[in-house]
C-alpha cells in the first residue's frame, strides 16, 4: 500500500485490502472513501468487504464508485457530500488513487 499524502487530512493509495485496514487506522484515518466500482476488476475486493473490515476497526466507510475516465458532476457532488460527513483525516482509494485524488481536488474547489 503506497499512501500519498494530497492534503493534511486527506491520502489516497491504489486498491487495499480488508488486512491493510489496521494500518490504515494506525496511521491516523478516521474515514476511508471507496472510489472504485465493484468488480472493475476481477479478484478486488468489494467495497462491502472493506466496508465491513473499516467499521470492525471503528473507521467510518463510504462508497463514491467512480468510473474510470468518466468522472460526473454527481460524482463529486455525492465525494463532497461525504466528505462533509465523515471525520477527517480521510483515506481514500481506486485502482491507482488517481481518481481518489482527482475527484477529492474536484469536490475542494466547488467549495471556493
């Protein structure tokens, strides 16, 4: 798991797994954001999966499944939407974390 640091309360990383949920808290995460749709690719694990493993772990979970290269305006309404939500500092996660950081930017600067 590669965290990369976007802001002071927010990371993104690539795919994580149900086990990288402890690590993830230790770091200091309250909230995880799923961007990725189920089954974009065989064997990941869903977002129900992760869900269940955040909340096992006290960590608050919600899932913004975005597609790839099809970014929307209700997508980054519904991350701003949880992103006002959930306790910060919040990790998120897609297959690469390019879209984690694209939608998290995108959500920011509707806030101006």
């Amino acid at each position: 798991m590669d965290i990369r640091q976007i802001t002071d309360d927010y990371a993104v990383s690539g795919q994580i797994a149900p086990d990288d949920i402890p690590a993830i808290k230790a770091a200091g995460y309250k909230s995880i954001i799923s961007h990725r749709p189920d089954n974009e690719q065989p064997g990941q694990p869903t977002a129900a999966e992760i869900g269940r493993a955040s909340q096992a772990a006290g960590l608050v979970f919600r899932h913004v499944p975005v597609v790839s290269g099809q970014m929307t305006q209700d997508d980054v309404e519904k991350m701003a939407e949880a992103l006002a939500e959930v306790p910060g500092p919040v990790f998120g996660y897609c297959r690469s974390g390019t879209r984690s950081t694209n939608i998290f930017m995108a959500a920011k600067q509707g806030e101006g």
